[in-house]
C-alpha cells in the first residue's frame, strides 16, 4: 500500500472511516481509531497522564503539546475539558497535532466520546476543508488554540517551529502504519521538547522505546489502559537550548487599521497590556476604512506564498469575524460566496488541467469548486465573459466596522489623532515622538503598522514598501441588482449591503501619468467590460479612495526591526551568516505592514505570526512562509545586486 513506501511524501486527502462492532475503524489501515476500553478513558489515562499533564500546566502562564494523529479529536478534547475543569489550569493552552488524513466535521461530532460530545460539537463548528497546511482554531476567547497541521507526519516534522512541553504519540499501530514510529520521524518530534518535557503513548513496542531514549527520553512503563498491560511515559532528560524571551509586559501599536487593530487583539488575548495610537479621530479611518471588502482565497496552481497567505489567513479573519459578532451582536460578514474569474480563457484551460493533475493539491468541494461559464454566470446572476474559481465560504467583510470592534472588543486605550514622526531609544524604552518632539508615550515594546509611513517610522529606507494609490468606482444601488455574490477578475464588482454597487480597483501609479478622478471612473468602468458579456447602462455616484501599502513581491512585511546600517556592516564583512542569526534586530521594535489589497485575508494570520514571534508561541503558518515576509528580504536582495553596500 501507499502507506509503506519508504521514500513517498503522503498527500492529505480525506480520512475513510466505517463502524465495526460500533467502533470507528479505517479499511485503509485495517485498525480502529481508539481501544474498545473507550476513547475518552484511553486519552485520560495514557495521555492526560492520569493527572500527570494537569499537574505540569498547573498555575503555569502557558502550555504546549504536541501530538502526532489528531484522529477523531479525542485526546484534544479531552484535554479542553480537563483545562477547563482545572481552576489551576495555565493561562493558555496551545495544542497542535499533524494530521495527514483528516476525518470530516460530520465524524468529528458522531463519532466523539459521549464524555466530551458538547467540546465535539465546538470543535465541529469550526472545523476546517481537507486542505493541507496550518489551521489555527481558536477557544474559550482564544486562550486555547488548536494549530491543526494536515501533512504527512514526516515531512512537517522536520519544519515545525515550536517547543512543546508534553508529546502525544497517537497513531495506528505500528504494525498498519509504521510511518507514525518511524525512528526518524521521532527523532524529528524529539528535537522541539523542552527539557523535562513529558512524552505520552500507548505504544510500547521496543523499536519505539529505542527511538525516543536515543532522542533524550528518559523511559519508564506504566499501567496500561483497558486490555493494554503497559504503557509509556518519559521524561525529556537530555540538554536544551533554551530560547530566553525578553518578557511582553506592555505594547504600542502604532496604527489601528486592519493590521493595527488585529494585533492588538491577537496580543491582549494573550494578555499582554496593549496602546493603541493613530493618526485618525477613530480606528480603521484610512485605506482599511472600507465598508464592505471582499474576503475570498487566491487561488494560483504552483500555490505561492501569497496564495497560502490568502488561504490559510482566509480562514482565520472568517474565524475572527464570527466570534466578534457572537460578542458585539454587529454583522460583520456576509457569506455569499465568491467567483475568482479567469482573466484570459488560455488561464482557464490552465486551471482545467490543474484540477485534472490535482495541482497544487485536490481541492475539497466545500472550499472550491471550478466553474464554467453557464455555471459560473448561473450562481453569480450576471452573465460571465468565461468561469472560474468558486468560493462558497467566501463572502462580503465590513473591513472599517472590524477595526473598531477590533478595539473595542480588546478594551486598549486608543489615542486617535495622534501623529508620531519618530521612534527613538532610550534606556531599555522605546519612545514615540511627536511632532514638536514631545514624548507621546514609551514602551519596552512598539509595532509600527503605519502602512506607509512604517519605513520613515522605523528609519528603513530599505523595507521595501509600494504605495499604491487607488479608488472604487460606486455605482446605484439598482445597478447590477441581479449580482448575487462578487466577482474577482483583472477588476471586481460587488454589490454593497448598505445599497451601492462597487467596481474596482485601479492602481494609480506614476508611471501610468497622473490620475483624475474622471480617469479613475473610465478605467474602472472598462474592467467591467473584462467581466461581462454585456451590461445596461451605469450611473457612477461617487468614488472612495485610499492608499495601499504593499510589500515587496506584495507578500506583507512581518518580523523584528532591522537595523539596517549594522545589517550592512555585519554582511559586508562576511556573507556566510547563520540564518538565525538576530543580530541586527532593534529588540523590542516591530513591523507589520505591505498587506496592500489584501489586508482582509491576510491580518489576522499575519497579526496571530508576529504575536507568536513576540511571546515564543508555537507558530500557525510553516516557518519558510514566515521566512518569506521577514522586514530585511528587501535589503538583502538590494545588497546582493549591488544597489546598496
């Protein structure tokens, strides 16, 4: 089978799982998914350890586990329950499991241990596609995040970027599915326990057992649950580097539009002290002031790092935007669905023969459907120019509205109107000043998402931020009535909530000459004609403008500051540099910033990266996606075509 070959990457597809003697059993693996002594006891007594987990997160700020085979959720929700139960729980809880075949929500809900059947039913809410890559799930107002990883075990194993305190070892028995007690494979999941970190199995098969004291367990047998005699325990014993984070204590943002607000959001759930200061009199007032965006996925068939971005992020800002309107009562999202158009029928055809190859990947149904044209125009109502990528879960995001829930919800002192012209260190604080060099406020740490003021800001000439001028074209609310859900192509058109119809956007540059607000209509106003077969007369009734900020590659700029001149330095004087080298970072200075046109998909993931960063949480995306938005990529690619030295 698949499953033995030695040297084979496994692709993520949906888990096939029967009933046998009531048990949840997979054909594939020919084993069930847990002991006929009952889920729910298994995960409390193997895993949880018998009180032994509870014990080490007790009174703790935070606490990680690791696990390997997610399966049914099982073991995750029983220790939701048990955290929950806890009045000595940690703080936070941060769980993530690898997964290569995932079960479905349905499952997840009918198959769940009576014992934990209303944590099933959470967890089934949010459930995530069979898509492979990060799924950050969020629980009890995010103190307890579950970082879903679908992948094969071994691969991802080799890339993860956390330092757990307990490890879960779950998977079907070796003799099915050796790949989940590959020695290699434990020896990879080793590598990320602290010291006096515990691992947890089932399993004391001797191959196993030798895998893992290499790896620096320290071993013992205990009593086994139900008909096992035995099960394992151990105790991480071998030396750890141990990465020494500079306390988080208090924070200002600088910016409160989408990247701004999410941030400070993302940090007080971790609760951290938080200020908020901006330009604007109130929250989301620039170009994240939108009433209504689109928030839809990319889809490209090499998946690119901005498509995983918009992917993976899609689903958190869905997330985000549904707990907030559970707390404020506001609408927030609306999902109708989006189509993402073909811009030329040679791409269609290219799409045609990726979904043929399953390239990048199978897509599941309820994330993507590829349309035709008689399909594509039925579902959005107007006829199509040609098909394309249909996104059920899609839909329309109030992008100024979530800004300022975003602020409101965090409960941070905002100080609008506020203009800071520079950052300044002094002391071990960093300091905001103003514009008659009056001090606005210091902190141990700030983050600039000031879009396009952040490389004046953080004096990094070299950050490599675009601006990108440009304006929606607002039509009558009776144009284009019939428009069911928005349409993506070289433009885009949407029907508005509050009445309007929108067409967008264009990209004022300067080498396209100077732009007047006639220019902007016409050119708007033609992308409709990319769109549609035909369309009756339009009434144009105004326009909104704003500036993106975008990124270079218009990938976003997360990470620590970069002092450039010290940067320089250390690279002109040699270029073989440890790439965890951090030694030109301002510690304590961040940047978010360059989400330009997508900064309703990609904030939130890009916000919940840098907060992992900041605390030393695990990290929701792969660490060579986070690689990609570092703030000195620009810098570094200008220094080795000789542009700067």
């Amino acid at each position: 089978m698949i499953f033995n070959r030695a040297n084979a990457t496994l692709k993520v597809r949906p888990a096939r799982v029967e009933l046998e003697d009531g048990k949840a059993y997979s054909p594939e693996f020919e084993d069930i998914y847990a002991t006929r002594s009952g889920a729910y006891g298994q995960a409390c007594h193997v895993f949880l350890s018998e009180g032994d987990i509870p014990n080490r997160w007790a009174d703790k700020e935070s606490f990680t586990i690791l696990e390997n085979g997610f399966g049914l959720g099982t073991n995750f929700l029983a220790t939701l329950k048990a955290w929950r139960n806890d009045p000595h729980r940690s703080k936070r809880l941060n769980y993530v499991s690898l997964e290569c075949f995932p079960v479905t929500d349905q499952k997840i809900q009918s198959l769940s241990a009576p014992e934990v059947s209303e944590e099933a039913k959470e967890l089934a809410k949010q459930w995530p596609p069979c898509l492979p890559g990060y799924h950050t799930l969020s629980f009890d107002e995010g103190r307890v995040r579950l970082i879903l990883v679908f992948g094969d075990s071994m691969e991802l194993a080799k890339k993860l970027s956390l330092s757990y305190d307990a490890l879960f070892l779950d998977g079907f028995s070796p003799d099915k599915n050796w790949r989940m007690w590959n020695s290699e494979l434990l020896r990879d999941l080793s590598r990320y326990a602290k010291e006096g970190a515990t691992v947890t199995t089932w399993c004391t098969k001797g191959d196993v057992r030798r895998a893992l004291t290499n790896a620096g367990f320290a071993l013992e047998k205990k009593k086994g649950f139900g008909k096992k005699r035995e099960r394992l325990f151990g105790v991480m014993k071998a030396k750890r580097t141990k990465h020494i984070l500079r306390p988080i204590n208090e924070v200002i943002v600088v910016g409160a539009g989408l990247a701004g607000a999410n941030l400070a959001y993302s940090l007080t759930l971790q609760g951290i002290n938080v200020r908020v200061v901006d330009e604007a009199a109130v929250p989301g007032a620039a170009a994240s002031a939108l009433p209504w965006g689109i928030l839809h996925p990319h889809f490209t068939r090499d998946d690119s790092p901005l498509s995983k971005l918009s992917r993976e992020g899609f689903f958190m800002t869905r997330s985000r935007l549904r707990q907030l309107e559970v707390q404020t009562g506001e609408c927030l999202f609306k999902e109708l669905g989006c189509l993402q158009m073909a811009h030329k029928d040679t791409i269609y055809e290219d799409w045609l023969k990726a979904v043929a190859d399953n390239k990048p990947f199978k897509i599941p149904e309820n994330y993507g459907l590829l349309l035709n044209r008689q399909e594509a125009s039925q579902i959005v109502g107007l006829e199509l120019k040609r098909g394309g990528w249909y996104f059920p879960m899609a839909g329309m995001a109030r992008a100024g509205a979530f800004c300022r829930a975003l602020i409101a919800a965090s409960a941070v002192p905002y100080r609008g109107n506020t203009t800071a012209r520079s950052i300044d260190k002094k002391g071990e604080k960093w300091q905001l000043i103003g514009e008659f060099g009056e001090v606005i406020d210091e902190a141990d740490n700030v983050v600039v998402c000031a879009a396009t003021a952040s490389s004046d800001l953080l004096k990094e000439p070299h950050l490599g931020l675009d601006l990108l001028p440009g304006r929606i074209t607002l039509l009558r609310d009776t144009d284009f009535g019939d428009l069911k859900c928005p349409v993506s192509g070289e433009g885009y058109i949407a029907h508005m909530e509050d009445g309007y119809c929108g067409v967008g956007a264009t990209y004022e540059l300067p080498r396209t000459g100077s732009w007047t607000e006639q220019k902007a209509h016409l050119a708007n106003l033609e992308k409709l004609d990319t769109l549609l077969v035909d369309h009756l007369p339009v009434v144009v009734t105004g326009a909104y403008c704003g500036v993106r900020a975008a990124g270079p590659g218009r990938v976003p700029v997360v990470g620590a500051s970069v002092d450039e001149s010290r940067w320089l330095s250390v690279w002109n004087a040699s270029e073989h540099i440890p790439q965890d080298s951090k030694c030109w970072e301002n510690k304590g200075l961040w940047v978010l910033a360059g989400l330009g046109s997508r900064g309703l998909s990609m904030s939130v993931l890009c916000a919940e990266m840098l907060t992992s960063m900041m605390t030393g949480a695990p990290l929701p995306a792969d660490p060579a996606l986070i690689k990609t938005l570092a703030p000195q990529r620009y810098l570094k690619r200008q220094w080795f075509n000789g542009k700067v030295r």
